[in-house]
C-alpha cells in the first residue's frame, strides 16, 4: 500500500472535536465499553489459532478452526452459523467446503444491522502456516468486541454480526459470498468493518492505516480516536481484503491495516512472538468504538430534497422525522473547513444563504436525547444559478401509457421541467409536455408500441435552462412486436463474420419479425413491447448487464413476456465468480428468477446436439466450433431446474469424451413465469434449427392473449376505471345470459361467472367483486365484448 498522511486541516478539526468529546456525555457508554478491551484476552485467541499450526483453506482442520470460533462466540451470547460454500481449487479441479462463522448479537430495532469482521484462514504453506499477525490479530478484536459486549450487557439499538470469513487467502471468497448472500437477500448494512493484520507496531505513536466510505468518515474518524492518540492514514482505496467485498456490493465499510507492514507476512515466522499486543489492543478500541457507536446510532434521516437554492449563494434542504430524534445535526464543509455547524430544533427544512463558494458537503444526522448523533445523509451541493440535471430517470411501460418517473429535484426557484420525446426514427427532440417543477412522474401515451426516447430539462424562474438529462427508451406493453433479440455488445462472437451473425438473426426473423439490440451500458426499457425476448451471449458478456435489468426483464416475464437465456454459462449473468458448479439458494437470482437450483460442469465435455422428446432438435453447426472438436461444443453447463421450469433438452454427443452426456441443458416453463433457459449459446446450432425453437415455443405457449382479446371483439364499458374492490360492467343488447370471464395479462383465467338479464330492453349494471384480485391490468370479457382495466 501507498503511505499517505490525511490532511493537516482535518487533523486539526479532529483534535479539536476531541477536547469537546471529552466533555460531552454521549461518547461516555462507548469509553467505559472500550477501556475493557485487555491485551491479555487478545493474546489468548492469537496463541490459539496460531496453535492449529496452519489455518490454510485447503487444510483438512479448517472444520476445527471454525468450531473454535463459533464455540468462542458462542461463550460470549452470540446466536452463531456456520455459512458453507464451496470453494474450487484449480490446480486440481477438486472442491473444498468451506466455513464462515456468523455471531449475532440481536439489536432492539430494527435499523439495518452493523458488522465486524476478519479472515481465519492462513497461507501460503499447508505444513507451517501459523499467521498470528495475518490474520489471528485480526480474528482477536472481533472475539474481544463479543466479549465486551457479553461483559457488560450492552443492548445496542441495531443487530451485530461478529464474523470470520474462510478463504480469504485465496481470492476473498469467504466474505464475498456473504456480502452476495445478504445483497440478494436484500438485507441492508450501515457498515462493514474488516480488520486484517493490527498488530506488528514500530511507529511511536501508534499509526495505523484506514480506508473508510467518505460518507461515513468524520464519525468514524472521531470515534477511532477515542481512546487517546492514534495516527489514522488514510491511503489510496484497497481491494486486497475483505473490506473490498463489502463495498462491491454497496455496503458502507472501514478497514484497519497495520502502518509498518509485518517483515514475517506469509512465512512460518509469523508468530505472535513478534507482535505489539498494546498496539493490537488499541486498534481493536477503535474499532470496537465504531462497531458499537454505529450500533447505537439513530437512523439516517429521509431526505425530501438537498441542493441549491437558487441564488447561487445558498442551499436548501427539507427531510422526513426520524423516530427518536430530539433534534438534527446540519454540517456544511468546503475543502476541510467547516461553513456550517448548528442543531435544528422543532423543523425539518433548513435554508442557509451567504455562501461564497462553489459546492458544499452538506452532512445531517438525527440526534438523540443524550445528543448522540445518528448515522449521517451526506450529500455534495452545487451552488449554482443554473438549474442542475434532474435525477435517475426512468421510463415504466404500461399497457396504455409509459410513466416517466424521477427524483423531485431539490431546488427552490424552478418554474418549470421540459418533457422531451422522439420516435424510433427521429433524430431531434420535440418538446412534449411542460410540467410542474417539483413533479416526479408524468404519463405519456403513445399510439403504437415503437420505442420512445425521452429526456428532461429544468427551468427557473429567471428564465436560465439546466442541462439535459441521459436519453431512456421505452415503450408502450403490447407485446406485438415479435421477437427482441438482446446480443454481445460487440455485436458478432469471437472469430465471426458478420454475414455468419446475419444469417443467424435472418433465420430468426423468418418465424417473427425480430429485432436486435446491441447491449452498450444502457439497454432501454422496451422489453413489454416485444412477444419474446431472446437474451444472447457468446461468452457472457452480458453478465452484469442482465443484473442491472433484472427488475425490468422479472417485471417483463411476469406480465406475460417469453424470455428465452441463452449463453455459455448462465450462472455468471449474476456473477464475475468462475463458478462453473453451485447450488444456489433460493433468495439468489439464479434460482428464483432463471429457476435453477443448481449447475454442474466437468472440464472437457462435449456436445453435438441438444435432444429433446417434445421441442426441435438442436444440432451443433460444425462450420463455428474448431476443427479438432468434431463438430462439438467443448464445454458447457449443465442446469437441474426447480418448478415450474422442467427439463427440455438433454446433452449428446459421439465422441468418447461424453462425461455429461443426458445431462440437462435446458430447460422451459409454459406455464407463468414464461422462461426457457439454455446452458450453450444458441449461435453455435444450426440457424434452422434455432427458428425451430423459437416457433415451438412460440406455438406452444410463448405468447399473450391481450392483442389478440383486445383487437377482434368490440369494446365492453367498465367503470371505474381503475377499480377498487368493486367493478361495474354495463350490459346491453338482446342476449339473455351475459358469460363473464376476467383474465390477466399473460390470458390466464381468474374468474368465470354467468348472470342472468332482468330487462334485456335497456342497459343493465352488474356490479362484480374484485377484491381478490392483486394490483395490476386485467382482461374483462363479456360475450363478445372485451376491455381492459386496472385495479388499484
């Protein structure tokens, strides 16, 4: 790591929020818990895990290590799991269980929890690999943190995790499987705090190296230093510990590494002889101040709006109450010094004006009755007389409408926002609408179901024009645009001309009209336009990029759309992990969106063909694979499907390199959710070959009912319209019985009923109960009328 000092103006700012904390009662509970901390309970945990002699992955004790943590935690009041997963060693192909501890420590809200952290595992030697320093140290603090907290009873407002991770040495695995896990669990964190390697010293005073989400570093910076003097350097961002899992996945994080790097890193001579217990001991207050300073802090307050004001001198900032707070805390810094620091008592909006500066780091907290503060919103304000860019824009397709929606924007002097719209064919942009400025949502209504693009534009009351937003696409749910074909960003696979790639996509366009769209960083929301989406790759190029559409195509697939997967191997559409065989748990996309409990791959398999009792042959087109493979695909994966998808395809080949033949390659659902799902890339088959899936699974299911209801019976009057729990459906004509039948959007029957005519002379009223249907667009036919509703 790079050596840096922080910046002379913000240790001086430090030092003098330290005199004050000295003094002020709402540090006290954090000083009477971190004075606990002893070098002696310290020591014991280093020597322990130093005598297992090796901590490496590989290690047939790392099942011993981990009971010897969990039982630790345990001791100490944790409600603790052992989080499995496996690990893959590629020198020999061979696969490692491995075991991250999880202690829980249970809070008396339900804030997102706070986490404290550090590998178990040793390397590089499986003989002699004691790893005191790297990472026991480490492991220490978080025992010591379970204790103190064991010790004195401390009830935090938030739940704790203490937590090792295994397999760090080889790659972070331990940690990033977990940050995946609650990610996808969709469970929120309010820090991470990874320690890794705090106890070889020779500086005096102690130093010691942290790397922390700037959101978070005034708090975190003040709390570290609690205890007494510590020299806190920050350096230049770190991927090399664990810490860098969290933050990939969005999670707040601060990291504590030791300042004199350990002459004993990855030797067997690194052994707790030559550690600095005292110096272990004083990075492990700092963090046990944070860990339960964090825990104990009030929620982040919901800010409404925080940007300029509109004078180019001043900025404004309105926000929801938080439960618990007597007050809020409102700082505003400018390069280190501070322009604003005051309590807000009985409002929540605050306007400051007579700032001459550019932008501003605008920081508000919740305070507590003892005056602790909470978790901070931080938000950098342009100061400008220009109005600024309006914010995450989005376009929602509907089966009538595409509601624009984005973030209210946070000044005080707009007069107006500019809509924007052009056409599929267009290249300028026609002004479509002038809204209210503190609007976030405006409907369009277009006629057909091409694709739309719009932007938006902020005006003030002078008369000054802001810049424009990013263009977004969208267009209207009618699914009656054929097939949409989602391909590599570069458009041809590796080594293929283009004339080979349109052939392909020719092929395609003889069953359906289709359309193909090249992935780039930006893929519109157009997907409800379309009756089938195929989406594409070659060698899962598109992998972060189905991640990032996964709420519209689960929003697409759920409404009716046919989405066919089709690429090398499925499973990394949700992840940059090379692994090839897993078994995902259910909260995790693969399994609850693609269906796939698990994928298994042996290196060096073959396919010829994809057979199939029910759907068309797929037959491997020996003109794209090399010639040394006999016209076989080297290296696939196999899926094991969970309801409602099934198995549709099987594996085949001649040759004698046949480990996974009939092992399933694809699989299929008809039925809602409409998902086929394959483990090869469909541009490796013939092109005929491919068109016949298509239109088998077309024929077979892959369509909706609504153009079809919609476009041959006459219209049928509803009211209201949207509907609440009751809907009114006028009758008329010269027909005794009226046949009611309601559907939704994928032509699934919900509800059939007869009623009689009273007075088949006039116009008559039936009024029908919905209220078991959820929210959502619904079919309604009577005889032979039809019409669509929505139900709120």
């Amino acid at each position: 790591m790079r050596k840096s000092l922080i910046i002379s103006v913000a240790f001086v700012a430090l030092n003098s929020c330290w005199l004050k904390a000295q003094t002020r009662e709402p540090y006290d509970f954090l000083l009477d818990l971190t004075e606990l901390v002893n070098p002696d309970s310290l020591a014991r945990t280093i020597l322990d895990l130093e005598a297992f002699v090796s901590r490496h992955s590989l290690n047939p004790n790392r099942t011993e290590v981990a009971a010897y943590i969990q039982q630790r935690l345990e001791d100490y009041g944790c409600d603790t799991e052992l989080d499995t997963f496996p690990y893959i060693d590629q020198n020999n192909g061979l696969t490692y269980e491995q075991y991250n501890v999880i202690g829980k420590i249970y809070g008396s809200t339900s804030h997102p929890p706070v986490l404290i952290g550090a590998h178990h595992d040793s390397c590089c030697r499986t003989d002699s690999s004691p790893g005191a320093d790297d990472n026991a140290s480490g492991v220490a603090a978080v025992i010591e943190a379970a204790r103190i907290f064991h010790q004195t009873g401390f009830s935090p407002r938030r739940t704790v995790y203490f937590c090792t991770w295994a397999a760090e040495e080889q790659g972070l695995h331990g940690s990033k499987n977990y940050a995946r896990k609650l990610s996808q669990l969709g469970i929120p964190l309010d820090l991470a705090i990874n320690l890794d390697m705090i106890a070889t010293n020779r500086s005096n005073p102690f130093k010691v190296k942290i790397e922390m989400t700037s959101e978070l570093s005034e708090q975190a910076l003040l709390l570290s230093r609690l205890n007494g003097e510590l020299g806190l350097v920050q350096g230049e961002s770190t991927g090399n510990s664990d810490h860098a899992s969290f933050r990939q996945f969005g999670y707040p994080i601060l990291y504590f590494h030791e300042f004199d790097f350990s002459p004993h890193y990855h030797t067997p001579r690194d052994l707790f002889v030559h550690l600095d217990m005292n110096y272990c001991a004083r990075i492990s207050q700092a963090a046990l101040a944070n860990l339960a300073g964090f825990a104990n802090m009030l929620l982040s307050p919901t800010v409404v709006a925080a940007g300029n004001s509109g004078s180019g001198t001043g900025i404004y900032a309105e926000w929801q109450p938080v439960v618990g707070a007597i007050g809020y805390k409102a700082k505003l810094f400018n390069n280190g010094d501070t322009l604003l620091d005051t309590l807000i008592h009985n409002n929540l909006s605050l306007r400051f004006e007579g700032l001459s500066v550019d932008y501003a780091r605008f920081t508000l907290a919740a305070v507590d009755s003892s005056m602790f503060e909470g978790i901070p919103f931080v938000k950098s304000i342009q100061l400008s007389q220009i109005p600024l860019s309006l914010n995450e824009l989005t376009a929602n397709p509907q089966y009538n409408e595409i509601e624009l929606i984005w973030q209210k924007a946070p000044e005080l002097d707009l007069k107006e926002i500019i809509v924007m719209l052009r056409g599929d064919n267009q290249t300028l942009f026609d002004t479509l609408a002038r809204v209210n400025p503190y609007l976030t949502n405006f409907s369009v209504f277009p006629e057909n179901s091409q694709t739309y693009y719009f932007k938006l534009q902020a005006v003030d009351s002078a008369g000054n024009y802001g810049p424009e937003t990013a263009t977004i696409g969208g267009a209207l749910a009618r699914f009656d645009r054929g097939l949409l074909v989602i391909s590599d960003a570069t458009g041809n696979p590796s080594g293929f001309t283009s004339d080979s790639v349109g052939q392909f996509f020719a092929a395609l366009n003889s069953v359906t009209p289709t359309t193909v769209l090249r992935a780039g960083n930006t893929i519109p929301n157009i997907f409800k336009a379309f009756q089938m989406v195929l989406w594409h790759s070659t060698k899962a190029s598109l992998s972060q990029k189905m991640e990032k559409n996964l709420s519209f195509l689960r929003d697409y697939v759920q409404s009716g759309g046919g989405l066919i997967i089709s690429t090398d191997y499925p499973q990394k559409l949700f992840s940059n992990a090379n692994l090839f065989s897993a078994t995902y748990p259910v909260q995790n996309p693969v399994y609850s969106f693609m269906h796939v409990g698990q994928t298994s791959y042996i290196s060096g398999s073959y396919l010829q063909q994809a057979q199939s009792n029910t759907a068309p042959l797929l037959r491997v087109d020996p003109d794209k694979v090399p010639t040394n493979q006999n016209g076989n695909i080297r290296d696939f994966c196999s899926l094991q499907p969970v309801p409602p998808l099934e198995i549709c395809y099987t594996a085949f080949t001649s040759l004698a390199q046949n480990q996974m033949n009939s092992s399933s390659v694809g699989i299929v659902s008809f039925a809602n959710p409409k998902l086929c799902v394959l483990g090869v890339p469909l541009f490796f088959f013939e092109h005929q070959d491919v068109a016949n899936l298509v239109q088998y699974l077309i024929e077979q299911g892959f369509s909706t009912a609504i153009s079809t209801l919609l476009e041959t019976r006459k219209t049928l009057r509803v009211f209201p319209n949207p509907a609440g729990h009751l809907l009114n459906v006028i009758a008329e004509g010269n027909i005794l019985k009226v046949n009611i039948k309601i559907y939704n959007l994928q032509g699934v029957k919900l509800i059939s009923l007869e009623k009689k005519r009273l007075d088949v002379q006039n116009p008559e009223t039936f009024i029908l109960d919905i209220s078991n249907l959820s929210a959502g667009a619904y079919i309604i036919h009577v005889n032979d009328k039809t019409a669509l509703f929505l139900k709120n």
